[in-house]
C-alpha cells in the first residue's frame, strides 16, 4: 500500500489538542499527505469543538484504544 494510501485509510481521535497534532504532523511527514486524525471525543464523536467529528462513520476493520475511558 502506497503512503498517501495509508494517510486515508487511517483516522485517528485523540481528545488532548497537541497529541492529536502531534500525531497529526508524524503521519503527514511519514506519509507526505494530509492525516486524519481529529481532536474530540471518540467515544461521542464529538469534536472539540462541540460538532460532530468530520468522517465519514461506515465502520472500521480495527479500533485501537487505549484505556482507561
């Protein structure tokens, strides 16, 4: 699978603002495209900023979490 590939097919949701653009800026640099990784509630999908978390929601093939919740 190309890079740019992976950027796409992967989103991350981390709800702490500079870990998420963190993680942001180290699969944009590693992959050369844009990342989806958003800052907000996973298990709300809820941004931030109060919105709904701007991804298309028609499942996954594997979720990592890392607890506690």
């Amino acid at each position: 699978m190309a890079p740019a590939e992976v950027a796409r097919s992967v989103v991350g949701i981390d709800k702490d603002r500079y870990l998420a653009a963190l993680a942001r800026a180290h699969v944009g640099l590693v992959t050369m495209a844009p990342a989806r990784v958003y800052c907000g509630d996973a298990l709300a999908w809820q941004a931030e900023d109060g919105g709904p978390i701007a991804c298309e929601q028609g499942g996954f093939d594997v979720v990592l979490a890392n607890p506690p919740f």
